[in-house]
C-alpha cells in the first residue's frame, strides 16, 4: 500500500501543512527556509495575477467561461481587436475562427430554444396519468 508524504510543519491555524514536501526533504517548498525567497516571489506575483485579470475582467465586461453569454462576450472581445489588426494572413486567421466560433454558439443557442420548446410542450403531457380503458 503507497503512502503519500506531507509536509511536517503545521499551518497558522495549527493543522497538518498538506502539501508534499521537497524531494529528499520534509518541509514543502512554501515552508522550506532555503525556498523563503522563491515562495515570497511566488506569493507575489500570484497577488499580482488576481488583481490584474479583476481589472481586465473589468476593463472588457468578462466574467469567465462558464455559460453560453460569457463565451460569447470572449469571442466579441477577440474579434473587436482583431479588427483593429493590420492586415495579415494571422488577422485573417483569427477573424475566420471568431466567426466560426459565433457560428457555433448560434447554433447551440438555437438548439437550446428548439429543446426548451419541446420540453414545454412534452412536460405537461408525461406528467398526466394514462387512461385506462
């Protein structure tokens, strides 16, 4: 039976650190002092990331990848500055798969009223008991 290593430190609230230690070693690379420096600058810039994709998100109206809308608003995004490329055989590339991209979307938008429909029409009539005779 494998076992997995931890780390032997405990965190700030007084568990069991949970992550795996350092090869050949039995602190992580965040507890590690030989790695304090490394695992500041890390902390740091993954600081930085999360402010800096809040401000995009922002800055373009994105809120993430979750549903069909937000897909969509990534794609306007992506063809909107394409737009304002110079023109290139990439730009040209780009724009072709933005397009196809929203061709794909209105389909499965389609798709989901045409089932919704059916589903509202279907729904009532499985939900009626059948009729013996």
């Amino acid at each position: 039976m494998l076992t997995s290593r931890t780390c032997r430190e405990r965190t700030k609230s007084g568990e069991q650190c949970r992550q795996s230690p350092l090869r050949n070693g039995e602190l992580c690379f965040w507890r590690d002092p030989e790695h304090a420096e490394a695992a500041a600058e890390a902390r740091r810039l993954g600081g930085l990331r999360r402010r800096k994709e809040g401000t995009i998100a922002g800055a373009y109206d994105f809120e993430g990848l979750g549903s069909v809308p937000e897909i969509r608003r990534l794609v306007e995004i992506v063809v909107t500055d394409a737009l304002s490329m110079e023109n290139s055989i990439a730009r040209g590339r780009l724009l072709i798969a933005g397009a196809q991209a929203a061709a794909k979307l209105l389909e499965v938008g389609e798709l989901e009223t045409r089932v919704e429909a059916l589903e509202a029409t279907l729904t009532p009539r499985l939900a009626k008991p059948a009729r013996r005779r």
